[in-house]
C-alpha cells in the first residue's frame, strides 16, 4: 500500500472526522456507558477506528477508479451516480457488519437495537455525504481548470502555426521579385546589378534575423526598411521616394515582424513610377500610437496580377495577435494603412 498516493485533502478529512465519527457512534450504542467504561476507549475504539480506516480505504480507492473511467466534466452525472450508490453501500455494510458482531457476541455488553443502526447509518452517511459533496466539487473544477488549459494550449499551438505559415509567405515572395528586379538590372546595368546584388545579401541576412520572431521593434523595422528601399532606388532611382518621421519615442513599441517591407512592396507593385510623377511613400507615426503608411495614388495602365499576400497577411497577424486598429483607407488620390503599435507583446514563437 503506497500512502503517498492517498491525496492530502482526503487523508486530512479523514484524521479530522474518524475520530468524531467513533465517539459518536459509540454514544449512539453504548449511551453513557462510554464515560464509565474503560474498556470502550481502550479497545473498542481502536478496533472500530481500524474498521473505519478499512471501510474509507476501499471507499477513496473506488472514487479514483472512477475518477479514471469518467474523468471528464461531461461524465459528471455517471461519475456522481456511482459514488452516491456506493456510499450508500459502503455505509450500510460499514455499519450493519460491526453492530451485528457487536450485539451477536454481547462484546463490552452491547445489546443490538435496530434503532442504533439508523442512527449510525444516518450520522455515517451524512458525514461521508458532505465531505463527498467536496470533494467532487474540487475534483470537477480541477477538471474544468485543466480543460481551459488544454484549450488555450490548442488555440495557441493553432495561432502559432498560423502564425508561422503567414511568416513563410514572406521570404519567398520577397526574394522573387528581387531576383526579378536583378534580372532585369542585369541586362541593363551591370554594375548597378552588383550593386543591387550586395544590398540584397545584407537586407536578406536581417529579413533571415528579424523574420525568426513574429514581432519586431519600431526601431528594427525603420532600420530594415531604411536597408531596403535602397534596393528599390537602385532600380527605380529618383522615380520613388520615401520619408520618414517617426516619434522616437515609440522605438521601443512593437509591429509584426516585416510589415513596413509588405507595405512598401505592395506600395512599388501597384503604382505606376517615373521621374516626372514620383511615387511618395510617407511613413510616420501619430499621437494614437499608431504607425501610418501613406503613398500617393498612381495607378498603372496595366492592372498588376495579385493574390492580396501582403495586405492580408498583415490583417492576419493583427487578428491572431488579437490586436484591433488594423486599417486600410482609400481615396482618389491616397492610399493609407494605419497599424496600431504594441506595447510589450505576448510574443508568438514558433
């Protein structure tokens, strides 16, 4: 018998009611008898504590077999049924088997009266019933505890690999339409092309760094996009601009990870770009704690093909990070994304 398997609150709620359950069951047999009779406390009360201590044993064993075969909080009901009817039993055998020897061998001159057993019964069972009544509430909300961690843990194995698929859409998307663009170069301007080729190692080695977390500090991503809108000059030259004001203050705040490299992206791949009508990306920040990225609208002749990867990836990351203040405005002449910025982040790792 290994005791330390018996829980703490079980052992303790028997030491407590054991010894109150013998006396009074003793006063209910013997009456007065027991203030008199050294024989009760020297012996008969050791010999039915031991009983008692028997009769708890196989009870408690038999709540944690069912605890076992119906161990959800759905199963309640079956659970609750089984140990009313065998505390039922158990009380009834607990009780009549002892009294019967009792009274059949006249042990300390006990004389057996039916109405000695109820009384025994009745207090027994009330007792029992009331710890029972415990302690199936502790066990259903340990249950009910347990569950909710379980299903946060699901949400957020499910939010990580969400999270985790939106941030593999980002690499290969970026390096195509970098290789694109040096394709092109390449044919145009060499030296440009290897100019273009060693801005692309260093930028790809940071979005590599960066794109390991799901979040990234203002700070890193003005760094980032600073890194890689010399890419796009190199190509583009004077036909896109870029301006930048940002409150340091809000340095320290968070973003997804990439988001201002999506933006800018979808920005050059939608809008038409030359000398004379520059494309004007104007990235700044407001007193809301918000980031704002704004470009003048200069739609191409021909619609560029897209799948909406960029601005949808963005929405999705705010809506697992349960983050609200994502929004995208539009006009005639500008087109706005406003991102809500994050103080101190429940960050998502893979």
């Amino acid at each position: 018998m290994n005791f330390r398997s018996i829980p703490k609150l079980e052992l303790f709620s028997f030491l407590f009611s054991m010894p109150f359950i013998v006396v009074v069951a003793h006063l209910f047999m013997f009456e007065i008898s027991i203030w008199y009779d050294s024989r009760l406390w020297l012996y008969s009360f050791p010999m039915v504590f031991v009983l008692g201590f028997v009769v708890w044993l196989i009870r408690l064993r038999y709540n944690q077999y069912l605890e076992r075969i119906y161990p959800q909080v759905q199963q309640s009901s079956e659970r609750i049924l089984r140990k009313f009817i065998s505390l039922i039993l158990i009380c009834l055998i607990g009780i009549l088997i002892p009294i019967k020897v009792y009274g059949y061998f006249h042990l300390f001159d006990y004389q057996y009266q039916n109405a000695h057993f109820w009384k025994c019964f009745a207090f027994v069972f009330f007792i029992y019933l009331t710890f029972e009544t415990l302690f199936e509430a502790d066990f259903i909300l340990i249950r009910l505890k347990e569950t909710t961690i379980e299903k946060e843990t699901l949400k957020q194995l499910a939010i990580t690999q969400e999270f985790d698929t939106l941030k593999s859409q980002v690499n290969p998307h970026f390096l195509f339409n970098c290789f694109n663009t040096l394709s092109s170069l390449i044919a145009v301007d060499k030296q440009r092309a290897e100019q273009f080729l060693d801005e692309l190692s260093k930028v790809y080695r940071y979005l590599l760094k960066n794109n390991e977390e799901g979040m990234s500090t203002v700070e890193n991503e003005v760094k980032f996009i600073h890194s890689y809108f010399k890419l796009l000059q190199t190509r583009h030259g004077d036909a896109v601009k870029m301006n930048l004001q940002i409150d340091k203050q809000y340095y320290g705040y968070f973003i997804p990870s990439l988001t201002l490299q999506l933006l800018v992206e979808n920005v050059v791949k939608h809008n038409s770009l030359s000398k004379n009508k520059p494309l004007v990306i104007d990235i700044f920040s407001t007193r809301g704690k918000q980031l704002v990225v704004n470009n003048n609208l200069q739609h191409r002749t021909i619609k560029v093909s897209s799948n909406g990867v960029g601005l949808e990836n963005i929405r999705n990351k705010y809506n697992l990070l349960n983050q609200p203040g994502f929004q995208i405005l539009s006009d005639n002449k500008n087109f706005t994304v406003v991102l809500p910025l994050i103080w101190k982040p429940n960050t998502i790792h893979s």
